[in-house]
C-alpha cells in the first residue's frame, strides 16, 4: 500500500516533469512520468547519498541509463537540495544550463555518468560495480567496509537492445558483481511504437543466462511495495547483479499514456491541466511544490548526511588503525598521482635495440605497475598481441573461480570492444582508478561510441591500440585503421599519441596519466623502430618537436610512429645530396595546437614546405604540411616491407618528393602559411 505522502511526491514528480518539458517545448516526458514511483522509491528509502557532499566517497551510485528521461533524475536531485533550484529546472535544455537536454556529469551535480545514448549507461555502471568489488577488496579490513556501496541504473527496452549493453551485462554476470542492481523499465514502447514491432525476446531468461539474479515487479505504476521487497532481497544476493523486470506505463497519467507519442515529445496544455485534475493538483498553477513533500526528501537528505558522518566517524578510526592504506584511499580519490611516480618511466638511447612500440609499451607497464597502484586495465581478447599485461598482475576475477580476485588489477574482458570501453568510462567515473583497456587500433571503432564518451564526460581513460597501421602486413584493410586516427585526432578532450620510440612511448603514458580530464588513445606498432637520437620524455609534452635539423632547411619533414624513422634516413639521403633539411616528431598534434604560436613557428618555420609522413589516410595532414606521403585508398594484405614499397612510403620516395616539392614552391615563388590559428 502506498502511503498517501509517497503517492503525493509521486504525482508531484509527474506533473513537475510535465512542466519542465513543457516549458523548454522540448524533452521525454514519458518516462519520468511512468518511472516516478520507481525512482521516488529509491532515491527517498535505498539510495544512500549526502546532497551537501555529492562526491562523498562511500556513496551509492546512481545511474540513468535511459538518459532522455533525464527530467525525472533533475527533478529528484532538486527535491533532495542538490545544487539545483526551481530555475535550473525551469531552464531545461537551454544553453549553459545545469539541466542538459541528457545527464552530462561535468554540469550538474549528483550526475554520474554522461549518458544518452542509449547503452551507455548500464555499462559504465557494470565497471563502477567492478571498481566497488576491486576497491573494497583492497582497502576494507576486518571491521572497516570503508568501500561498501550499491549501484543502481535505470534503463529501458532501448538500452537492452543496444550491443553495448549486452556485452556488458555478459561480462558482469561472469564478474559475479553482487553490488550492481539493475532497474528495468519495461514500458513496452519504442519510438517506432510497441515494442512487439521489434523487440520480442525474454529478457528475463537472457539474464539468467548470463547469470544474474532476475525478479519481476507486475505493476509499477502504483504499488511500490513489491518494488521496495525486489530491492531488499536484491541487495541480499551478493554473488550475482540483479536486474529488477518493472513494468511501467509510459506518460502514467496523460492522455497519450502507453503511447510512443508521449515519448519525445511535451504534452499539450490541456493534457497536463488534466494531468493535474486526476492527481489532485491546481491545473492552473506551473512549476509547484508543496512544503510537505520538500520536507519529505530533506529528511531524506539530512539521512544521507548523517550516513555519510558516520562513516566518516569510521573512516578516523581507520586512518589510526590503517594509516597508510587511509592516505592512499584519500590520494587516489583527491586523483593526486605518487610522488615520483614519473621516474620509473622507462628511457632509451639511440644505442638501444629496435622494438616495437607495443613491446616498449609493456615495458612501461612492467615499470610503474608497482609504483602506480591505481592502475588497472585489461585487454578485449588480446593480451599476448596488445602486450597489456605487466610480468605479476593478478586478474581481477571472482575469487570463487579461482582464477583470480577482486583485488586483481588486469581484466579480461573477452571480444567486448565496445563494453570495454564504456566499462572503463565506470571505472574512471567512480573515482580512484586509471583505467586502460587494449585492442588493435582498427577495432576502436567497434566502441567509439563510449570512446567518444571517454572526451565528452572528460573520463581519464587510456586506449591502448596497437597495430597501428598498414605496419600490422598480412592481415591486410579488414585490420589497417587507415582513416581512425583522423576520428581521434577531430574529436575535442581526446589526446592522440602515436609514439616513435621508447621515449615517446614513455612520454605518451606521462602525459595520458597527468591529465586527469581527458582521455588519451596511444596508437602503436607491430613493427620494430629504432631508438632515436635526440627524442626523449619531455619532448613529447610538447607534442611536436625539432628532432634533428640543419641550419636554414629548404624542407621539413613530420612524421609520427614508425614513419619517423624513414623520416630521418631520408633526411640524412638529403643530406648526402647537400639539401639541407628538418626532421619534426609530431606524436600528438592536439598537444602541438596546444603551444605557443612563437614555439609552432620555431618548429615550422615560415616559408619552407613542409611534407608528413604517415602510413595511414593523409586526411588533417594539410592542417601542418604542404605535400603529403600517405595513404588515399584503403590498405591490403602482404608483407610490411611490400606494402611500403606498394605505398611509396620509403627514405627514398620521400627524397624524390622532397626534391619535388622544392622545385614546385621555388617555381611559385613563395611557400603559403599553413596552421594560421587567429
């Protein structure tokens, strides 16, 4: 039974949702609407959470996976006295607003996860459910849960169907994440219509069989409490995630109620006037709450502030029991990197053994796992090709499977590219962790959704993509990403490194690791390369820079990865024929823009043609260079050496070009500017 406070703040969110969306003439009022007696029952009796602290550590976490119903997850944090007031609410979806059209966790606070596209949600909570089990594991002693929390997600027939969803839901039930409970909103409706257009399946027994405890709630419309019992006995279940069946009615109380009509679009004046005759409410007044259902959730509120004193009455009893392990927990969470961390970067000299970059990349790995314990990562199926397992990682798996334990800081996350990624986008939300994930670079694509994700939401994540280019040979264009670098390096808050040697390898992880706001893509090779004369660490944080040059160079040449060392020996064929000549190293071009104009012109010099080297799509060359050697057509099977010869990506093709481009601008008579940033 449904007491008549909760039925009151339960309509209260309805007509407020109709409202807001109303006002903006924009927005999803269904699902807010079919969803408040859900969502005010978690939020005022489960969900343990401190309004005045939203980053408290040992919070529950709460998630919209069905982010368009984003209204109903403003409307509760507005009640709960979370920064954001009655205007906010009435500025939805307008420009620098604290309410975006979808939940987008760096403008409004008590907002997890940037979701909206559909999915994403759901497995960004699968890796926050995973970073709860790792953290826990490591930190909590007997008599101290100091890392003890829920995660709840809502989502919708529209998440379940999405790919992403399903690979990650399959890798939670293996992980056996007890703390994640999952909330379906199952209003069998889809923009196309019913959902038996499109979506027929069970989702119940797919659940099960990826191994999560499954229960179903008949009416959510009106009794919360078969809801409230599904919860308790979820949060009993420890071994598996849970995923609780509700069926909803979309639009609860409108005259479109049940129809995909009410899905994305406002209600009309007059239904919500009706609306707000049937739940008792004056049709006539907008944007209202009653003093009573404010103090509803601020008692509510005043409860999560008082859970999260008590913890932190424990956390000082820990921190005198455990002290080093209570400094590490607060350094992780205040993202505060170790001391020094940095000087176990790996360095080279030019006397060093060629290797590939994916090789000098585990060797960074080997370096700082010990030294950067809030390190964790894993590959999508391709440890022993990707090279992302350091020499004593211990792989985080059920202990119960005896392959592992949650403490353990590598992840196998099997053929779920795209899970992958969005797990990580949970891992890096929930705070304390870096996370990296492998594949070879051409499957990026298969996740780019929650990659994109990773900039947008300013997630540190590092995506560890190997085989870089037409370098990986026999496998042939089904695997060479000639035009995916030209995606990461367009896409705003995304670092793009493709490291030349031991060095820049070393520098790309400084840099991926120091910034805390965006996510970085470290593209590496199959190939062996040379240890180069002159790069080193620090060079990289400027993105590009001179690595070798003579005085008053009629040409330069930038490369980036394996092609910079043809870049030098075509330099040095320069050099034989008496031109004078510029090498640049360019390993992250988002880093370069990012100088002075004084130092890009230092490196690229008015008036002397500029040429790239790179053996991948040419696109977003013409941004630094004058002449291009690179690809225009897809890849193809064969040896590395033939291929590069097929390509014209050789010390002597660059030569012959470089002549070329010499003659032509002589010709002209000048050598136009490129890279005019005014």
């Amino acid at each position: 039974m449904t007491s008549a406070i909760d039925q009151k703040a339960i309509n209260t969110i309805r007509v407020l949702a109709a409202d807001v969306v109303r006002k903006a003439d924009s927005g999803h009022p269904g699902a807010p609407m079919g969803l408040a007696p859900i969502a005010h029952t978690l939020f005022t009796q489960f969900l343990h959470a401190n309004p005045k602290n939203p980053y408290f550590i040992n919070r529950d976490r709460f998630l919209l996976s069905n982010g368009h119903a984003c209204v109903l997850q403003y409307i509760l944090l507005h009640l709960l006295g979370y920064d954001l007031s009655m205007d906010d609410l009435k500025q939805f979806r307008q420009l620098g607003s604290k309410t975006p059209g979808h939940p987008e966790r760096i403008d409004t606070e008590g907002v997890e996860v940037t979701t909206g596209p559909l999915g994403q949600g759901i497995s960004n909570a699968v890796g926050m459910a995973a970073a709860e089990a790792h953290l826990a594991a490591t930190f909590n002693r007997p008599g101290y849960n100091i890392i003890d929390n829920f995660v709840y997600v809502f989502l919708g027939d529209g998440c379940l169907q999405e790919g992403v969803a399903s690979e990650a839901a399959s890798l939670a039930g293996h992980l056996q994440l007890g703390k994640l409970i999952a909330i379906y909103d199952d209003n069998h409706i889809t923009i196309d219509g019913d959902t038996d257009v499109s979506f027929t399946e069970d989702v119940i027994k797919r659940f099960e069989a990826y191994g999560w405890h499954t229960q179903v709630i008949d009416n959510g419309d009106t009794d919360i409490e078969d809801f409230k019992k599904a919860v308790v006995e979820a949060q009993k279940v420890t071994d598996k995630p849970s995923l609780i069946k509700v069926k909803t009615t979309i639009g609860y109380g409108s005259l479109n109620q049940g129809k995909e009509k009410v899905h994305g679009a406002p209600l009309t004046e007059d239904d919500i006037k009706q609306v707000k005759e049937k739940f008792g409410f004056d049709p006539e007044v907008k944007f209202h709450v009653d003093n009573d259902i404010y103090e509803l959730y601020h008692k509510r509120a005043k409860e999560g502030a008082e859970y999260e004193a008590k913890w932190n009455e424990l956390f000082e009893k820990y921190k005198k029991e455990y002290p080093k392990e209570a400094k590490e927990i607060l350094r992780r969470f205040n993202q505060e990197l170790p001391d020094g961390w940095e000087k176990a970067l790996p360095r080279y000299t030019s006397s060093d053994a060629d290797a590939a970059t994916r090789k000098l990349s585990e060797n960074v790995l080997n370096a700082i796992a010990g030294t950067l314990p809030e390190l964790l990562g894993g590959s999508a199926d391709l440890t022993g090709s990707n090279l992302t397992r350091w020499k004593d990682a211990v792989d985080f798996q059920p202990p119960s499977t005896g392959l592992g334990d949650y403490s353990g800081r590598y992840f196998r996350f099997g053929v779920r590219e795209h899970g992958m990624f969005a797990f990580l986008n949970g891992l890096s939300a929930y705070g304390g962790i870096i996370p990296f994930g492998g594949t070879f670079l051409n499957f990026l694509t298969y996740g780019w959704g929650a990659a994109r994700l990773s900039a947008l939401s300013h997630c540190r994540a590092i995506y560890i993509m190997t085989h870089d280019s037409i370098g990986l040979g026999e496998d042939g264009p089904t695997h060479q990403p000639v035009e995916t670098l030209a995606l990461t390096r367009a896409t705003p808050n995304m670092l793009t490194f493709r490291p030349a040697d031991g060095n820049e390898v070393s520098g790309a992880y400084l840099v991926a690791i120091q910034n805390k706001t965006r996510p970085s893509v470290i593209a590496l090779s199959r190939q062996g390369v040379p240890q180069l004369e002159n790069s080193s660490i620090e060079a990289v944080l400027k993105g590009g820079y001179i690595l070798r040059t003579d005085e008053k160079p009629e040409v330069i040449f930038v490369a980036t990865g394996t092609e910079v060392g043809i870049a030098v020996e075509a330099s040095k064929k320069l050099n034989e024929k008496k031109i004078p000549n510029r090498v640049v190293s360019m390993p992250c071009t988002e880093i370069f823009d990012e100088q002075s104009i004084e130092y890009k012109k230092q490196v690229f010099p008015v008036g002397i043609p500029v040429i790239s080297i790179e053996a991948l799509g040419t696109f977003g060359w013409d941004r630094y260079s004058h002449a291009h050697i690179g690809l225009h057509t897809f890849g193809s099977c064969g040896k590395v050496g033939d291929l590069y010869k097929h390509f014209g990506i050789t010390a002597d093709h660059a030569v012959e070009k470089a002549q070329k481009v010499i003659e032509h601008f002589k010709k002209l008579g000048h050598v136009p500017e490129v890279n005019v940033q005014l």
